[in-house]
C-alpha cells in the first residue's frame, strides 16, 4: 500500500508539474515494488511495470529521452513477460506502453521506430476492440492520431490523413453516444 500510494502521489506530483517530488516519490515506489517482487512476482511485477511507466512519462516530459525509453523498455519487457500468462490482463499494458515508447520516439525523431511501435499497437488495441469496442474502441483511435501526426511530419499525407478519418470516424461515434 506504501508503494501504490507513493506512486499515485507520484501522479499527483507530474500532474501539477512538480516533478522532482514526482521523480522521488516513484523511484521510492520503483524500491519498494522491485523488493516485494523478489518475494512475490506474480504480485508485484505488475506494480514495478506501472511505476516504470509513470517514470517513463514523467522522463519523457523532462526531455530525458534515454531515461525515459530504459524505463518504458524495462515496463514493456514485464509486461509482455506477465502477458504470457495472462494476456486478457496485460495486452492493454503492452499496448499503452507501445504508444509512449511511439510519442517519445516521435519527438526524437526517430520516426521508423516510432511508426513499429504504434503499429504494434493499434494491432494489440484493434484486436481488443473486436471484443470490447467500447473500452477500447477510444484508444484505437488515439493511436490512430499519433499514427496521423507521425505520418504528417514525414509528408506521408494520405496515410496521414487516412489514420486522421478513421480517429474521427470513431470519436464521432462515441460522441453520438454520449
């Protein structure tokens, strides 16, 4: 509980842009979680994977781009690990943290391995989408419009504006909805 709280405290922290109190309360999270996952895996891995990833966010945010990518790359490795076993669980993570590893990619310029990383992806969140459209049907197209703005920054406009069509195709639905 120490750890989650610090973690969510970490959220707060990065949220108002005090992010050195940020970055301390998730590196004592990250601590915590690592030592309890030696004990317990099963249980602790997935917190250590969530902790990396808020890290991530908060490096990229900096411009801390190699801190960033090892924390995503660390996240990523556990949870397609945890994945194994229990992908209806950890598919979404794997997917989520595809797409920051794409943004901070995209902001590097870096713009092949940024368009491998949202592929992969909008691959995991179209698939789970076929199942439950409502959940996941909002992300596709979030990925979908970094796909557009990555495609758009390398003057691929048709792709650009295909991946574009398609986030506001389903936004317009979900708004109907609402």
């Amino acid at each position: 509980m120490v750890a989650s709280t610090l973690n969510n405290l970490g959220i707060l922290h990065s949220d108002e842009s005090r992010r050195s109190e940020a970055r301390l309360a998730y590196d004592e999270a990250l601590t915590i979680n690592r030592r309890m996952a030696l004990l317990r895996p099963e249980l602790y891995l997935p917190a250590v994977a969530v902790t990396l990833n808020n890290l991530g966010n908060l490096h990229s945010d900096e411009s801390r781009n190699q801190a960033a990518r090892q924390a995503y790359d660390e996240a990523l490795a556990i949870y397609r690990n945890l994945a194994r076993n229990n992908p209806d669980v950890y598919l979404p993570d794997i997917a989520t943290t595809l797409n920051n590893l794409g943004i901070l990619y995209r902001e590097r310029q870096e713009t092949a391995e940024a368009g491998v990383a949202y592929d992969e992806a909008l691959r995991i969140r179209r698939k789970l989408a076929e199942r439950n459209p409502e959940v996941y049907l909002p992300t596709v197209a979030e990925i979908l419009n970094n796909v557009g703005s990555l495609r758009s920054s390398e003057q691929r406009v048709p792709e650009a504006r295909q991946a574009y069509d398609e986030a506001l195709e389903i936004y317009r639905r979900f708004a109907t909805v609402a």
